[in-house]
C-alpha cells in the first residue's frame, strides 16, 4: 500500500478527469472550500489539504512576517512541499496530474500563485481569488500553457489594486494566459465572483 500524502486533507472523487486543488485563506481548514468547489465544477474531484503553517492557532499555507510581508524562504519550502504533496496525492487517488486546477482564496490563492511561478508543472490552470504577488522568482517559468483567472476586491483593505495588476503582469509575462476581474468588494469573495470563475472555468477545455 502506497503511504497517505502527508498533509491533512480532504478528498472528493469526481465524474471528469479534472481536480480542483483547493487551498483555503487564513484560519481556514480543508473543510472550508468543499462547497466552493462543487459551485465551480460539480463533476471535477477535490483535493482540498490544510496549511501546515499555524499563525496563532490558525492554519495557513506559508509563515509571514506581518500582514503582507512574507517569509520568502518558508514560502518556497511551503510551495515544493505543497507540489510534492499533489504529485502523491494524484498517484494515489489515481487523479489526472495534468488536469489540475488550483482554487484559492487569499494565503491560499498566494501559494497557488507561488506554486505557478516556482513548480508551474503541478498546475493546468488557476483560479485566484484575492491574490497577491507572492514572490519574484530568480528564473522566469515558461506558463504558455497556463490558464490563470484573478478576482479582486475594488476596495480590498489588504490588497491594492495595484498589487493584483503586477501579479497580472508577472503571471502574463512568463506567457500565461491571464484574465482578471474586479468586483465590488473588500477582502471577502462575492457571489459574482463565482459566477464569474464558474463561467470561466467552463471555457478552461483540457
Ligand atoms: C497572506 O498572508 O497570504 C495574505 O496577507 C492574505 C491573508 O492571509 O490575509
């Protein structure tokens, strides 16, 4: 028997060849994004791990220093353990690897982010709601194949506007295909975000 990919985790089977790989936001779990994801893809299977990162008691997928000041070597650790974790999650529960999509939601949609930019193998496409730019990588990833989808807040307190337009440009100059969309709201997602994700993801073909 092949051993349990080593985070906590929760699994979904689907009826497609897709997974949605759903990171959750701070003081989140791997219960939180279980619903969010069957609202975008009811056929796709889940993979929803919890942050192994505990910032006073709450889970999170990477250490920061303060609100928005990153850990750089914790989040490069955090986003090869994360990656290793899909590639043995997908042998074991004998998932598609080259048809996952991350789903994230603010820490988690900057590990996702991290994730396209240091490890864009473990990853078809992504779904980022209230993304920062996480990191500069020394190298720029080839993502000519990557599909990336932001959602931001018009009056996010935590995320300038200007923050998720460089993440856009990061993202596009390394090739990838990026649509971003701004939605009247703070740090919180919004039901026309889903809306907005769902439609997008339907278009995402494999
Ligand atoms: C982060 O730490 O990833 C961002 O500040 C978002 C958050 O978790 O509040």
């Amino acid at each position: 028997m092949r051993p349990q990919p080593d985070f906590i985790h929760e699994f979904v089977a689907g009826k497609s060849n897709r997974t949605l790989l759903l990171l959750h936001g701070t003081g989140g779990n791997e219960r939180d994004l279980i619903p969010l994801g069957h609202e975008l893809d009811s056929n796709a299977a889940l993979l929803s791990p919890r942050g192994k990162i505990l910032e006073n008691g709450m889970p999170r997928f990477f250490r920061r220093l303060a609100e928005g000041v990153f850990d750089l070597e914790d989040l490069q650790k955090r986003t090869r353990e994360l990656a290793d974790f899909v590639i043995s999650a997908a042998q074991f529960y004998k998932i598609d690897n080259r048809q996952i999509v991350a789903v994230g939601y603010s820490n988690g949609a900057n590990i996702a982010a991290s994730t396209l930019l240091l490890r864009p193998e473990t990853l078809a496409a992504a779904v980022l709601f209230r993304a920062m730019v996480p990191l500069l990588p020394e190298t720029q990833p080839d993502l000519s194949s990557k599909r990336v989808w932001i959602g931001a807040g018009d009056s996010d307190p935590i995320i300038p506007a200007s923050e998720t337009k460089q993440l856009a440009e990061l993202l596009r100059s390394a090739k990838a295909d990026v649509t971003i969309r701004f939605f009247q709201s703070g740090h919180e997602l919004t039901n026309d975000d889903v809306d907005l994700a769902r439609e997008w993801l339907t278009k995402v073909v494999d």
